[in-house]
C-alpha cells in the first residue's frame, strides 16, 4: 500500500510563506496526476491545485498567483509553496494522488 506523508505545516502571520511537502513511499509520481487539497474546520475539503505526470497544473481561484504546486519525480515528492497566506488559507492540508490521501498537516495564518 502507497504511504503519503505530507510536512511544512506550521503557525504563520498573513503575508508569510510556507512550503509544504508530501513524500510518497514508492514511485507513483510518474503514472498518476497528483493534488493538493484543504478542509477548513466546519466546512467541506477543497481542491487546492492539481498538477499532472505532463506538469499541467490547475488551481483553485482562490489561491492563483499566489500558490505554486510542483513535483519531483526523482524524489516522489509533491510540492506546494504558498506565498502570500491570508487568514481564510487557514486549514488541513491533504495530498492526494487517486484515491490515496496523506494524513494531513496543519496550516495556520494569523491575521
């Protein structure tokens, strides 16, 4: 069974970065599309950004121009560097590839 483990959570003030990871235990990257997504306390998980083995990439409104996903396939890692946080990015941070999902790490903006 493919393992995701995703880090780079962390407390941080609005207008800061964060750069989160998600490692998977074998390789995976090269033959499925791969996505973050986030679930705020309260309210429905929500896609983030998406980005396929091709490196098409697609984000949520939201956050465009100021998130970028990217991948390294030579490291099965997925990337998400966030800049700019506002308080509303505020969430549980999933990474998925299919129909397997990381355990989530935490982010937290401050206003």
């Amino acid at each position: 069974q493919v393992q995701l483990v995703e880090s780079g959570g962390g407390l941080v003030q609005a207008g800061g970065s964060l750069r989160l990871s998600c490692a998977a235990s074998e390789t995976i990257f090269t033959i499925k599309p791969m996505g973050w997504y986030r679930q705020a306390l309260g309210k429905q998980r929500e896609l983030v950004a998406t980005i396929t083995r091709g490196g098409t990439t697609n984000y949520a409104d939201s956050v465009k121009g100021r998130f970028t996903i990217s991948r390294d396939n030579a490291k099965n890692t997925l990337y998400l560097q966030m800049n700019s946080l506002k308080p509303e990015d505020t969430a549980v941070y999933y990474c998925n590839v299919g129909c397997i999902w990381g355990q989530g790490t935490q982010v937290t903006v401050s206003s």
